[in-house]
C-alpha cells in the first residue's frame, strides 16, 4: 500500500522561507496527483490552501505557493508569520476516486 | 456563504452502529460532491468516502470499506454516514467537507470543511 510522506515537523524564522513536502513511499509524485495543501491549527477545521498543484483557494495569500520539486509536491510558504504555526496536510489522488492524505507536517515559526 | 453542520456524533460501543448527517446550506448542495473526513484524537487526517452530486457515485477508503456507507438527499441538503461494526480505532472527529464539482475526479479537492462531530468508540 502506497503512503504519503510528509516531514512530521519543521520550523521557520518569522520572515524566513520554508518548503515543505509531500511523497510517496513508492514512486514520483507528479501533477496526475493533483497535490492539494490544507492548513489546519488545534481544535479547528482544515482549511483549503491549495489545490492542482498550484492554485490558490480564495483569499489565500500569495505567501503561500505550491509546486512540483523533483519527484514530491512541495508547499512554500515565504515571509512566514507567527500565525503560519500550524499542521500542514497534503492529499494526493491515487485514480478510482480514492485520495490520500500525508501524515501532516506541524509548523513551528520561532 | 457555505456552511456545512455535523451532527449525530457521540459515544457507542464497540460493534455498534451510528448515523452521521451534514446540514448543508449556501449553495446548491445537489450540484456538489461531497465528502467525510476524519481525525483521530492527536492524528492526521484521513480520507473516508466521497460521493457523486447526484449520489449514483461513492468511494470509500479501504479502512471503512463494507462497514461505512455514504449517501446523500439532495432534498433536504443533507448528507449521510451509516458506520456500522464501529471499533476503537473508529473514534474521530468526523468532518464533512465539499468539493468544488459534481463529478468525481482526479482535479476535486475539499473546497469547504464543517466543524466536526466526535465519534468516540468505548465500552
């Protein structure tokens, strides 16, 4: 059974740039996948950051980017604020209707 | 504005049975997929089953397939999870969320998300 991987945490420097990203425990992650992120903080729902890859949900800021880095979907975020500390998730469709969500990444900003 | 409310959670013994529902209102529920979601207490998220606007579509992850049953009445904007044969490792917050179609492809994604509802298996 394939997994997603994800980095299990990261941290950032208020202002700094962070990549995370999103795998597969066996082959490529390619723009078939259809990567999504989703941002999530304690206690409350995910919220939609990206999806296809690249595109921003509504009324996300362009401090958040998405894209393909050699064979993972990757989450950019530059100019990273304190309310960025959070758990990044990212879902990828594997065909026949079925996604699968990464272990998520838990976002430090210190 | 979108807004998608759980209900039906609570607590049920191992091997019971529990009907989750997702009120929907805000847009045209029938034209959309949709889509439960769960959380373990300190886990990730994980996919549990989508279907089609029309209904005559679902996919299930291979962790509830043949227990979870996912079905919809566009009449009365709602959407539904039979679990049956519930388990510990059932117990979530289960999260209804909506695609931005009605079909179900590779390019759907969870446009819109509820709240939750906790389901906590126990004896």
């Amino acid at each position: 059974q394939t997994v997603v991987t994800q980095e299990p945490s990261f941290s950032v420097s208020p202002g700094g740039t962070v990549t995370l990203t999103c795998g597969l425990s066996s082959g490529s992650v390619s723009t078939s996948h259809y990567p999504s992120w989703y941002q999530q903080t304690p206690g409350q729902a995910p919220r939609t950051l990206i999806y296809s890859t690249n595109t921003r949900s509504s009324g996300v800021p362009d401090r958040f980017s998405g894209s393909i880095l050699g064979n993972k979907a990757a989450l950019t975020i530059t100019g990273a604020q304190a309310d960025d500390e959070s758990d990044y998730y990212c879902v990828l469709y594997m065909g026949s209707g079925i996604r699968v969500f990464g272990g998520g990444t838990k976002l430090t900003v210190l | 504005e979108v807004q998608l409310v759980e209900s039906g959670g609570g607590l049920v013994q191992p091997g019971g049975s529990l009907r989750l529902s997702c009120a929907a209102s805000g847009f045209t529920f029938s034209n959309y997929a949709m889509n439960w979601v769960r959380q373990a207490p300190g886990k990730g998220l994980e996919w549990v089953s989508t279907i089609s606007a029309s209904g005559g579509s679902t996919y299930y992850a291979d962790s509830v397939r043949g227990r979870f049953t996912i079905s919809r009445d566009n009449s009365k904007n709602t959407l539904n999870l039979q679990i049956n044969s519930l388990r510990a490792e059932d117990t979530a917050v289960y999260y209804c969320a909506k695609d931005q179609r009605g079909g179900v492809a590779g390019t759907n994604y969870f446009e819109s998300w509820g709240q939750g509802t906790l389901v906590t298996v126990s004896s």
